[in-house]
C-alpha cells in the first residue's frame, strides 16, 4: 500500500473537480482567463505578437523561433524600464522600447531554472521557456508543499508586477509551439520524506495532444526517482540543498489515450513532488 492513496485522473471537467487535496491542478494564483475549465489553462497568443502589430514583427519571428511555454500579462500604465532592469541575471536583447533576458527564479541558483523575459515600455510582460525546454519545467516545485501548485511563471512575473504596483495580475498563458493548443493541464504530486506516492491519469481520445511531458523536483541532497508505468524516467540524487528540477518529454507511446497509465514518485532523506504537463486542443 502506498502512503499517499493511489487515484485515478481522467481529463474531464466532472472528475477534475473532485480531486484531493495531495494531487493539484493548476495554480490558482496565475489566474486564468474566465473561459479556462477547471484543471486547465486556457492558451492565447499574445496580442503585441498578432499581425495586427506589424512593427513587432520581427520580436514575433524571434519568439516563434526560440520560445516555447510561454505567460504574460499588461500593466495597466507604461513601464520605465530602469525599474525593472535589476531582475535580469543577464539582458539578452536591449532597445530604447524593451529588454529580453534572463531572470532568476527565487529560491533556485541554477541559471537552468531562469525564466526568459520580455518587457516593453508599454507595459507588457512576458515570461518563457525555451522550445526545447519541456513544458513541465514551468512548475515551480520549491513552492509545493501538496496544497496550491505555483508555476515559476507565477514566481518571476509576480514578483516583476509587485514592483510595477500590479496586484494579482491575471497571466495569459500560451505555446509559441503549439500554435492550435488550446489548454495546458499541469498535474502534481507531493510525497513527503522516505515515502511513495502515486496517481493515475487517462487521456481522453477526443483530445489532441501536442506534448506530454514530467518534471520531478527535490532538495537537501535527496534520492528522487520518477518511474511512469513502472518505467524509470528519473533516478538521481539532489547535489545540493537548494530546490532543483529535471524535465522531459514523454513519446506519445508511453502515454496513449484511453488508458490508465501510473505515475509514481519515490524520495530519500527529504520531500519530492512529481507530476505531468499536458497541452493538448480540445
């Protein structure tokens, strides 16, 4: 018997809403778009990368080519952009209109887990990964604790909005990959020190899915192992007491549609969360 009971996760609106409190969803603090269903996100492309601003075409072409998993939202008046300059670990890109570079993600010291941003003087702010970067990686399990899921979109931008006097900023999210997506679902898992735990997620066929990917997050020196199906997708010990995060992408053949398939999290010697990113059309 495993220590966190075993429960079956179906992909649809009934059965999302009544999961327990050891398995989460989304992040409610990323605030999604009124049309989102319960245990998705919502994903639209950003208006200042639409053609009807032709005079960021050439930032559109540059994100379409290196950004994947992406989140932004629009401060209500423009920003000045020595305000916000001291986020960036590294300024990648600079004009007298926006800055694009890397930003730290708090409570990580790998520049692996740093968040690529974009702001523009005319108030927007937009968060990434890059496209090879598994969607997955975008949840920021030094937050999880079992309770409310946090993305580390959720981590930068919030703390960016906070400075620009933003409260709770309702983040947009969206896949310069995956352009005809329509939903991201992000499903988690957290097992406390010495323990197993394990869920079970079935995805619907009349869903098309774009990327199936894990991530597994672990600290203080910890032996954390992923298998999916049994299969080790994860076996590694945590260098370090500070929070770090693996990720990858799951073959489509390892998680079909219309089966239960397991996912189950093993830890040594401290806490580990788990869990699965899905973008799919609905």
């Amino acid at each position: 018997m495993f220590h966190t009971l075993q429960r079956r996760i179906l992909l649809s609106l009934i059965i999302l809403g009544l999961i327990g409190a050891a398995i989460a969803f989304i992040a409610p603090l990323s605030q999604p778009q009124a049309d989102n269903a319960p245990g998705s996100l919502k994903l639209h492309a950003p208006p200042f990368v639409s053609s009807a601003y032709a005079q960021d075409a050439d930032l559109a072409s540059f994100l379409e080519d290196e950004a994947g998993i992406a989140a932004y939202f629009k401060a209500p008046t423009a920003i000045n952009l020595n305000t916000v300059r001291s986020f960036y670990r590294t300024i990648e890109a600079e004009t007298p209109d926006y800055l694009i570079g890397s930003v730290p993600v708090d409570g990580y010291q790998s520049e692996e887990e740093d968040v690529h941003v974009y702001i523009h003087k005319e108030g927007w702010v937009l968060g990434y990964y890059l496209k090879a970067d598994a969607t997955a990686k975008v949840i920021d399990w030094g937050k999880y604790d079992g309770g409310v899921l946090i993305t580390k979109f959720d981590t930068v931008l919030g703390a960016i909005a906070a400075t620009l006097g933003v409260a709770s900023p309702a983040y947009t999210y969206y896949h310069f990959q995956y352009p005809n997506a329509t939903d991201l679902a992000l499903i988690a898992e957290f097992v406390e020190t010495n323990r197993v735990g394990s869920f079970q997620v079935n995805l619907p066929s009349a869903f098309i899915y774009f990327e199936r990917s894990w991530s597994i997050g672990c600290k203080d020196y910890s032996d954390s192992k992923y298998f999916l199906n049994n299969k080790v997708a994860h076996d590694q010990y945590c260098p370090d007491n500070t929070n770090s995060s693996v990720s990858g992408a799951i073959p489509p053949v390892d998680l079909v549609a219309d089966t239960f398939h397991t996912v189950r999290l093993e830890g040594a010697n401290a806490n580990v969360s788990g869990g699965l990113a899905l973008v799919y059309r609905r």
